[in-house]
C-alpha cells in the first residue's frame, strides 16, 4: 500500500504471529533485480520464520531482467518464488510491450523454467488476471505448468468481478490437469472475501490475504476476515484465530502506518487511489475500474521512502522544475529516512525540488 512501510524488524514479527497462526506460506519482499530495496526484509523474514515459509514476488519483463532477479533471489536464499506477470492485453502491451498471447506465453515459459533450472519453487501470476479473455488465460495456464510451474496465482489486480463471476473464471482452470490455484483479490467493491471464498468454492486450493486487508487500490482481501469465514462456514479449525487481534494491531499500529484500528478500505478512503509507482499514475486506467471522481475521491502520489527517478519526474512534470532527477532522488530519499520518512505527496516533492535547486 502506498505510503505503509515496515522495518525488517517489524517484517519479521509480524511474519512470525503468521506462521503462529496457521498461514502456511508468507509472501515478503519485490525482487526485480540486483541490490534489492526489499532484500533486508526478506532476510530478516527467513531468519525470523525460515526460508522454507516465506515466499518472495520476482518481476517478469523480459528474459535479461529476469535473470538478474533471480540471481538476488539466490543471493538472498530464497526458495519460493512468485512470478509477477501481466496476462490481459492492457497490462501486457504496458508492461510487456505486446499484447500477442504468442508472446506473453513464451516470456512465462522462459521465466518459469529459468526458475526450475534453479531449483525454485514456482507460483506463475495472472496479473489482472480478472480481465483477462477466458480463453486466452486457459491457454496462459495450461502452458505455464506445462513449462513446470508449481502453482497459478489468478490476480483480481483490477476489483473486476463478482462472486458467481470469480466461480467462472476460476473454474476452468481448476479443471486443467495436474493445476493448484490460488486467487488474490482486491477490495474497490468490498467482494474481496466473498471473491476468495467463490474461487475457493470453483477449485482454488489457496487464498492471498493480507493483516486487516492493507493494500493498493482499496486493499486486499483481509486475513481475519478469510480465516472467521473459513472457520464459520466451512467448519475449517486448522488456523490460531485468538492471534489476529494481536496481528491487526501489530500493523496498524505501528509508527510508519500512519494508520489506526479505524483502517477502512474501499473506494472512499483518502488512501484508495494512492500510488507509489509512476506507471500506476501515469497509466490509471489500467488500474482503476471505476475513477476517483466518480465517488467523489482524488487521485495521487504518496510515498515515503521508496522514491524512483521516474516517480520523481512525474511529480516534475509541468511543474517547470529542471535538475538532475537521478541526483535529487538520492538526496531526498536520505533527507526522508533522516527526517523520520514522513508522507510525501506531489505537492511536497515539488517543495522539496524547488529547495535542491536554490542549493
């Protein structure tokens, strides 16, 4: 979620109330190349819980970029991984340059078997998976664990579906031979559990969840809320339930947060349609089904410490602001952690920009 950050000591507790818990697998870190931002993260997580519960999320652009981020996976011993790539036509011509189901197969291919040369563990992702053809996501499917992947994450990354829609999508893919499904929803329309539960219901044998649903674009479907329904409807006693008060507080009340027990998510919170990532600002409608304005909310930038030279020229752009972008970015992501990495919006890196310059 935008503007939430966590030390890798507050990472590794938090990881830690998972596994006592029950979650059998934590997903920790963003790996998409060498010197990984998340890479302390990821290890105090292994330290705190094992390598062997902990799972951390690989980028896939291109077959050079994905080698390099699997070379930091193997630096930072991590043993499972899980493949972010973009199956509908939108986020596949954004982020693939192509939007050719020809194409995107033979990239997933590439990246799936790279990571069982290597010895990984493989989830392979639908990322906006909910929007993508039927057709072409089975194709997608059948051909990545044809390439050796271990399990398919179908990603609502878009809040897209509703429940008997979820039952559909997820449903075919279920069926496909030798397939483990996993569904990961988002919260715009406030279905993210009723989502889970449906794909549950079609096949899916995992859920992605995140403490108190704290997420991008409205959140995530919330853990507590997964784990009561599991336990309520489906009489499932496998996980801890008296540690979720603990695990909620534990992230909503630490410092860099911001947040409180008062956490909402959804569409009209000040947080729903907060980004960090420039494409995600630049490139809304691919992220967005419905657009701030609509229920009267506003688009923008928040961040604290995670600033990009990209991130910073969006918030430039028009500002008639001119400098070394690349310069200002590393002096202002250490003004941020010296200063205790208060939120920054566009306004604020403007007024930082503008303090640079006159140096």
């Amino acid at each position: 979620m935008a503007g939430v950050e966590f030390s890798a000591a507050e990472s590794a507790v938090i990881a830690t109330l998972l596994v006592q818990t029950g979650v059998q697998l934590v997903e920790v870190g963003m790996i998409s190349g060498p010197n990984s931002h998340d890479a302390e993260h990821i290890l105090a997580v292994h330290e705190a819980v094992g390598p062997e519960r902990s799972m951390s999320l690989v980028m896939v652009r291109d077959r050079k970029q994905v080698a390099l981020a699997l070379d930091e996976a193997e630096r930072l011993g991590v043993k499972s991984v899980m493949l972010s790539i973009p199956t509908s036509e939108e986020h596949a011509a954004l982020k693939l340059a192509s939007a050719s189901t020809k194409y995107l197969i033979s990239v997933a291919k590439a990246a799936i078997e790279g990571c069982k040369e290597r010895g990984f563990h493989v989830t392979f992702s639908g990322e906006d998976g909910a929007r993508t053809d039927r057709e072409r996501l089975v194709s997608y499917v059948e051909a990545g664990f044809a390439a050796g992947g271990d399990r398919f994450r179908l990603a609502e990354t878009v809040a897209y579906l509703a429940p008997w829609q979820m039952h559909d999508q997820i449903k075919p893919l279920a069926e496909i031979d030798g397939s483990e499904i996993e569904i990961h929803s988002h919260n715009m329309l406030g279905m993210a559990v009723a989502n889970s539960l449906a794909a549950y219901e079609a096949g899916a044998e995992w859920i992605s969840a995140t403490v108190a649903g704290v997420g991008e674009r409205g959140g995530n479907a919330p853990l507590a809320e997964i784990m009561a329904s599991l336990r309520v409807v489906y009489g499932d006693t496998r996980y801890d339930l008296s540690r979720l008060t603990q695990l909620t507080s534990t992230v909503l009340n630490t410092k860099l947060t911001g947040l409180d027990n008062g956490f909402m998510s959804g569409p009209t919170t000040q947080h729903a349609f907060s980004y960090e990532l420039p494409g995600q600002l630049t490139h809304p409608s691919a992220y967005e089904t419905l657009s701030p304005e609509e229920v009267g909310n506003a688009r923008g930038l928040c961040v604290r410490t995670r600033l990009t030279p990209a991130l910073i020229e969006w918030a430039l752009d028009g500002s008639g602001i001119d400098l070394d972008t690349a310069v200002f970015c590393k002096w202002l992501t250490s003004r941020q952690q010296e200063n205790g990495s208060p939120l920054l919006d566009r306004d604020a890196v403007r007024t930082f920009a503008a303090d640079f310059r006159s140096l």
